[in-house]
C-alpha cells in the first residue's frame, strides 16, 4: 500500500494566524522531512478567493519541492480542473513531470464552490461535463502527439504539447469524490482513480467503490486500472490522551472554521457545540482516526477488510503551527503505522 501526506494549503487562518512567506518556506520543510521518515508522496491543496491565502497556483510551490527532494512523489490533491483550461492544465503538469524526474501524481477535482465559479465567470452548473471533457483533452495532450478537439467547452486545433510528461502514458490521475454515486460513476466509466474524501462513512465509501467498479468494468477499463485510495484525518500520538488534546487544538479548530465557511453545513454558526452536535459534522469527525498507531492500524484495517484499496492519506493537521508537534505525528505514522501495512 502507498502512503500519501496530505494536503496542505498554506493556509493562515484566523485562529492561529501566521506570515504566508513563513508558511511556504514551512511546507517545503515539511516535504522534506515526510520524503526522509519513508513517505510515498506528498500532496497540496488548491483554492480561490479565500480570506486565509488557501494556496491559488499549486505549480510553483510544487516545482520548489521537486528540487529540494529526490524521491518522494508530488500530487495535486486536487487541482480544480473545473476552473482550469486544461491544456494549459496539462502543460505545466508535463513540465512540473519533467523537473521532478516523473514524480508526479495528478488529483483533479470539479470545484464545488460557488464563489470560484463566480470569481472565473464559469457556469457552475456544467462543471461535471466541462471537468470529464478536459481529462479526455489532458489524456490527449500528455500523448505527445498532435491533436485537435472540438468539444462543448473547449476547442483546440493541431496542437502539440512539448514536452510531454516523463511518466507514460501520462502521471497517474486521480479524481477526489464527494458522497455522491453519479460521481462516483462519472470517475469509473473515465477510468481515473477514485480517491475519497474525509468525510464519508464507511458504509458510504464501500458503496460508492462498487458503483465506480461497476461503471469501469462496463466501461471496458481492466480491473487494475480501477484504482482506490482512502483520505482521513489523523491525529496520531504515543498515548490516546495526547492524540485527544491534538484533536481538540488541531483538528477541532479546523472544522469549526474551514467547513462551515466552505458550505459543507450552511446553517450551522461555527460554534463548536452546535457544529459536534451536526449530523454532518457527527459523520466527518466519526470518519476521522484519532488515537495511538496501534489504534490508528486497526481503524485502517477495518476499512480494508470492507473495502479493499492500495493508497491511503493521511491529513495531518497542525492549525497550532506546532511543529514539533506536527514532525512527531509524521514521524509516528510512518515509523510505526506505513511498516504493518508495507
């Protein structure tokens, strides 16, 4: 099983606020220290128009990483491709390939939030067929070879991308799913990875797994082709009171503001005893594996004994900015949870 640390957005909010320069000279640091403790890949985050810096160009932060390590992969966990061109979108993946020696992983995502759309004057409502069109026009680009495509959203003629990716056919790519089965069919008859977001049930995820295989296999894709990767939050200590603590400086604070704000509960006001008391908030912190690594081996077994998969996430958060803090929870993980499954 591969193991992915993720997903940062360099984020300064406003509960612990801090100097982006600082927060982007951070994350390489991170990237750094997560390729040296055995990490697979490393991943960054994409948004707009947002209060805390949430990272807008996931490229260049990217490009910085690949030259300071040699090894560990980079994916874009998930670049919003509904808001993107995606030639110019499969141009700097091919370029960001060939800098990191072919190191890339490519999470793509629609885009949910309206404000994005908004801000870009892009028609929400058709951001699923714009996104499944612009993979087909990025499969088509990473090939090298010349090409034309004349879509509903994009058109392009005798076009050729150079260079084209070290990794062929093309980098791995990755949708991340939401709760629902159109999607989760959509991503199966594309043949993309299905990679699940934190906050579904475990009932949930197995059931949207098995629409998505469906939907590939009818689609003609070969089951291997068919790929599934799991994205919890973890908060992961030497003893299950301190792995709490990190929950309720960490972890806590982060729902109480990110999600609210982003739409996932509308109605709530970010008061952490209404948001606890939530049935969405009930699922997402349920979803979440808090405790020491022989308790967080076992949470992931039981998802693996219902569903199987061969890529897991774990999002670590550190809204305290403790570093200390943070290189030990990496630490934990990789020294003590990666080796049981590896």
């Amino acid at each position: 099983m591969e193991f992915w640390l993720g997903l940062y957005g360099m984020q300064s909010p406003r509960v612990h606020p801090r100097a982006w320069s600082g927060l982007y000279n951070e994350v390489v640091e991170h990237a750094e220290f997560a390729e040296s403790v055995g990490f697979d890949s490393f991943w960054l985050t994409e948004h707009h128009f947002w209060y805390d810096g949430y990272c807008p160009d996931l490229y260049p932060v990217l490009a910085t990483i690949a030259r300071r390590t040699s090894k560990i992969g980079i994916g874009t966990g998930a670049s919003l491709l509904g808001l993107h061109d995606p030639l110019r979108e499969a141009q700097q993946i091919a370029t960001l390939d060939v800098i990191s020696n072919g190191r890339v992983i490519l999470g793509l995502a629609p885009g949910y939030r309206p404000e994005e759309f908004e801000g870009f004057d892009i028609e929400k409502k058709v951001r699923g067929k714009r996104f499944y069109e612009g993979a087909e026009v990025m499969k088509k680009a990473f090939s090298g070879d010349r090409f034309s495509h004349h879509g509903e959203f994009f058109r392009y003629d005798d076009v050729c991308l150079e260079p084209a990716p070290l990794q062929r056919p093309h980098p791995p790519m990755w949708v991340g799913a939401n709760r629902s089965h159109q999607q989760a069919r959509n991503i199966g008859r594309a043949g993309l990875g299905f990679w699940e977001g934190p906050s579904m049930s475990i009932e949930t995820f197995a059931e949207n797994v098995e629409v998505f295989k469906q939907a590939g296999r009818d689609a003609g894709h070969a089951e291997e082709d068919l790929k599934v990767g799991l994205f919890r939050d973890i908060c992961i200590a030497d003893t299950a009171e301190e792995a709490l603590q990190i929950m309720d400086e960490d972890l806590l604070p982060m729902y109480e503001e990110q999600y609210v704000a982003y739409g996932y509960v509308p109605e709530a006001t970010g008061n952490r005893r209404e948001m606890l008391a939530h049935p969405v908030f009930k699922e997402i912190i349920d979803a979440s594996m808090v405790g020491t690594p022989a308790q967080i081996i076992r949470k992931i077994e039981r998802y693996r004994n219902r569903v199987p998969f061969d890529h897991f996430m774990p999002r670590i958060m550190h809204m305290s900015q403790k570093k200390e803090r943070l290189f030990r929870q990496m630490e934990l993980f990789a020294r003590e949870v990666v080796p049981y499954f590896k």
